[in-house]
C-alpha cells in the first residue's frame, strides 16, 4: 500500500469513528429523555432524602389515618401511638410556597418552592403515649404531604396523605363568545401534576398553572364555534404539551384527566370589537422597581401611572430650582435578543419646561410609541443633574382591520405596547381555541404588526393573544411559549393583559 493510500485509509478509518461517536451521542441523548426527567424531578427528592432520614431517627410513634387519600377539606381522624405519654402533641401539616424566580428585573430563572408547615392539630397523649383527633385538609397543593408529630420540639412520629386534583367549569353553556372559567384545586407542585393543558374541540388552547396561588388555578378561554356541544379536555404533563396515554404511564396512579362539555346557544357573540383586559396584578406582586431618587424637598407626580400609545399624560413637580429649565429623559431598552448587536439601554428626550419663581412646573406630554411591560423611568434635570425621577407603563392596544370578509381575507392585526423582557417579550396568539403562534415587538419598539388569513365557515371567529413566558433556565416544566391561560393570577413579572379580537367570516 502507497503511503498516500494509506492516508486516505486512516482518514476513511477516522472519519467512521467520529461519526459513530456522535450517533452515539445523539442516540443517547434522545432515548434518556425520560431518564434525565426523572433524574431532574429527583433532585428535590434526594435534597430532603437527608432531612428525613435525620427524622427518621427520631421516630418512636405510630400513625394511623382514616383515610391516607383524598380532597382538600375532607376530614381525617388521626391515631398516635407509642407516643411520650402525658407529653403535649403538636400535629403538622407540611406544605409548600411558590414563587418564580426572575434576576436583574428581566431574565426568568425558573420557580422555585420552600417547605411550611401548618398546625392541624393540638393535644396531648395520655398515659399510654396515645392521642387520637380529626382535622380537615388544608387548602394548598396536591400530591403527597408528610404529617408530622411534635413533642418537646422533635418529631416522633408521620405519616402521609395524598391530596387529589379536582376540576370545575363555569359556565357551562352561553353564546359564542362567552368567558369560561376552569377552576383548579389540589395541584401539585411537583414537576408532573403542576402543569395542566387545555384542549378545546382537540385543538391545543393552553396551559394551568398555579405556581404562587398555592396550588389553586383559574384558567380562562373564549367559547368559539357553532351552536352546540364542544368538548373541554383537561390533561397533564411536564413537557409543554398535554400527555395523553395515561394508561401507559408509569405515573398513571398519580396523573389525571378530566373532560367537560360546553353547550354554545347562540353563534353571534355579544362583543365583537377587539379590547384589552384590564391589566392583572402579576404573580407574587411582581417586579419591585427601585424606588424614584429625588433631591431633598423634591416631588415628581404623573396624573396616572400607566397608559396607552398617545395618550395625555401631565406631570407635575415641586422644590426643584427656581426659574430654571428642567429636561425630561424616558429611559428605554432599545435592540433585539437574536442578532450579535443584542440591545441595551437608551436615554430619549421627552421634552423640557421651565420652572416657575417658586421651583413648580406642570408638564403635558403624550404616552411615548415604546415598549411596554416594565415601567419606564422618567428623570428631571437641571443641567446634567438629576434632581426628581418618576414611573410611567405603557398597556397595550390593538387594532386588526379588516375586521370581516370571506375566506381566504387577508386581515392586519397591529398591536402597540408590547414588552420586551424573557417573562413579557412573547404573546401567544389562538384562533379560535387552536394555539397557531407566538409575536414579538421588542425589535419595534413595541409595536407589532402581523398578517393572518381568515379561515372557517361563516360566523364570527376569535383571536385570543395571551401571555406566555419567552425563554428561561429552568428546563421543566416547561412553560415557555404556551398561552399561559391563568395569566390573571400567576403570570410573573408586570401584569400582562390579554388581548382579544373577532373576524368575521362573511362567505
């Protein structure tokens, strides 16, 4: 064999090797899915694997529940043994706080949950070392919990309870159109039973969650349809998405499925112009801005504190120098997430006044054409010199034209005031209960614009925009890009607003 024969033999050779190396990879990769869920799910597992087995050691009594399964209120009575006799008793219900975890006011970590236990009951044990009470289960989260038994501050005995889900619907019949509400109780907040997805008529409409609402939720759609029944199903799942063979699920004794029926009465709808809601307060109160620096014996106020593109605003302020003019700067994030150029802030000017002899000065100016979410920060200056600050938050607007036409219509939907941080950047966008998309306007300032094309059968159609959480950390569950249809309650960060909008489908 020629030496340049055998170059090319070894490179052959080489080439095999690395390529089955990374198959192999790949492979592997793939088919440990499930293995590196379970693997991630059991970190918190293996955290309190140590706490326990320390009480373990502690045990000396027995415990006996009448019932070791069931809802939240039910009563269980409960029966210790072997307890310190004549000793008091204290009984602990063990449950969890939930909250999302967000840096810097911009990126979202994940959630996170800490351990708190909730006194059910009190006694003491007689002679024997017995005590016997009832107690009704706490509100709170599903799944398992530990009850704990106190004397002289130790644990000596526990036992476990397991808290069911349970589902509602309301209404349950109304015109095309109507708000309905799936209410939620007992979710875990354990990677597989905290995230439920709801289906409309098999089309993908969105997620449950109940992160910081102590595993209750309240999950809100739109009716959409003809006149009659639709189906509602309800099922769950870490991965994004609804998991639907619960019989062949190694967690098919802990998963749950629950189906409803809406009856629509009537096709036309009793609001067809699009609206924003009413901004929500955010999950856990929110993002906590700094507070507005001012200079002794200088105030700043806005008329309102928060508004739409174009809409009047009037600032007013006091003790600022006399007979000066003071400049106003509207602090901004300006770029984009997927570019190399990134983004950053940026400073614009929003006009100046001029003070009068006694420091005041009154100020109109119009709501910016910005971006939402995060409130933007106001300074008053005086040269290069700051001397009061205040908060303004741009809520968004919509606008779709046109609003009727036959199928195949191509219709604009222009939306201002959308935010741009990883908990406020993306919304979803459903039409009639099918989750078709996601939008963005942090590259346009918070303006987005966006064409659909009109489909379905004569009547009227719904556009439903809800928030969602772009990007994080946390790998599950996994929230991101879902239409988060508890938004009202447990969406994190600002307090975003859904945005709705009806076509009509003439022929």
């Amino acid at each position: 064999m020629t030496r340049k024969a055998l170059q090319i033999t070894l490179l052959f050779l080489l080439t095999i090797i690395i390529a089955a190396c990374t198959n192999s990879n790949t492979e592997s990769d793939e088919g440990n899915t499930e293995e590196n869920t379970a693997t991630e799910e059991n970190t918190t597992a293996s955290e309190s694997t140590g706490e326990d087995e320390e009480v373990e050691k502690n045990l000396i009594g027995d415990v006996t529940l009448s019932n070791n399964r069931g809802r939240i209120g039910d009563e269980v009575t409960l029966t210790a043994e072997k307890l310190l006799p004549d000793k008091p008793v204290k009984v602990v219900w063990v449950d969890m706080i939930g909250s999302y975890v967000i840096e810097d006011n911009y990126s979202y970590i994940g959630t996170t949950y800490e351990p708190y236990e909730i006194v059910v009951g009190e006694g003491t044990a007689d002679s024997t070392g017995k005590w016997e009470g009832t107690f009704n289960i706490p509100d709170g989260y599903g799944d398992d919990h530990d009850i704990l038994i106190y004397q002289d501050n130790q644990v000596v005995a526990k036992a476990n309870y397991f808290v069911e889900t349970v589902f509602s619907m309301s209404p349950t019949s109304g015109p095309a159109g109507t708000e309905v509400t799936v209410e939620v109780e007992g979710m875990s907040w354990k990677m597989y039973g905290s995230l439920y997805f709801i289906n409309w008529d098999n089309n993908f409409t969105g997620m449950i969650t109940s992160v910081t609402t102590n595993g209750k939720a309240k999950a809100v759609f739109r009716a959409t349809g003809k006149k009659g029944l639709h189906s509602v199903t309800i099922d769950q799942s870490p991965q994004g998405f609804p998991y639907l063979s619960l019989a062949s699920s190694a967690l098919s004794d802990v998963m749950s499925r629950q189906n409803f029926t809406f009856e629509i009465t009537d096709d036309k709808p009793i609001v067809t112009e699009a609206y924003v809601e009413e901004a929500p307060e955010a999950a856990g109160g929110g993002i906590k801005l700094p507070d507005p620096v001012n200079k002794d014996g200088v105030t700043v106020a806005l008329d309102k504190s928060e508004g739409v593109v174009g809409e009047p605003v009037v600032l007013t302020a006091s003790g600022l120098p006399k007979n000066e003019t003071v400049k106003f700067d509207w602090h901004t994030m300006v770029g984009t997430r997927v570019t190399r150029e990134g983004y950053g802030p940026q400073i614009f000017d929003l006009g100046e006044a001029k003070t009068d002899e006694n420091g005041n000065l009154t100020y109109e100016f119009n709501v910016p054409d910005d971006l939402g979410g995060l409130p933007h920060l106001i300074d008053l200056k005086v040269g290069d010199e700051v001397y009061g600050q205040t908060y303004l938050r741009i809520l968004p607007t919509i606008e779709i034209s046109p609003t009727s036409g036959p199928v195949g219509t191509e219709f604009t939907v222009t939306i201002k005031g959308s935010g741009w941080t990883q908990f406020d950047n993306a919304l979803t966008v459903a039409y009639d209960n099918s989750y078709i998309g996601y939008i963005c306007g942090f590259f346009t300032q918070g303006t987005i614009q966006y064409k659909m094309i009109a489909t379905g059968e004569p009547g009227y159609h719904f556009i439903d925009i809800v928030p969602s959480i772009y990007q994080g950390q946390q790998r599950l569950p996994d929230y991101y890009l879902r239409p988060m249809l508890t938004y009202r309650e447990d969406h994190p960060g600002t307090g975003i607003p859904a945005i709705r909008a009806v076509f009509e489908v003439t022929e």
